[in-house]
C-alpha cells in the first residue's frame, strides 16, 4: 500500500458518499469514526473491507438505536 493506492480508496469511497480523512498514510476518520488504522499495513483489498466493516457496523448501531 503507498500514498497514491490510499489516495485512490478515499476517492473512491467519496463517490459511495463515505468520507474518509487521512493523516499521511493513517486513516483517522471514516464518515466521522474516529478510527487509527495503518493503511501500510493492509492490502489494499483488506483495507476497503475494513472500511466497509466500519460503516457497516455504524448502519447496524443506527438500526438499533432509533
């Protein structure tokens, strides 16, 4: 994984509407989780299902607090 990979998967995701805010190559932020993940230590394809995990599990904890 590199800048320009990490780079992409944000961009991406903003099309889906999820807004993902790095610092460098950390991921601080996924559609306002705060979250701490090393995106170098992912393969860019564990890295989008774990962002999709993150707002997957936010949709969950909506359904079952309203």
């Amino acid at each position: 994984m590199d800048l320009k990979m990490l780079n992409s998967i944000v961009k991406i995701f903003s099309k889906y509407n999820i807004r993902i805010e790095t610092v460098g190559m950390t991921i601080v932020g996924i559609d306002q989780v705060k979250v701490d993940l090393d995106s170098k230590a992912y393969m860019p394809d564990q890295l989008i299902k774990l962002i999709s995990n993150v707002v997957t599990q936010q949709i969950i904890k909506q359904c079952w607090d309203f």
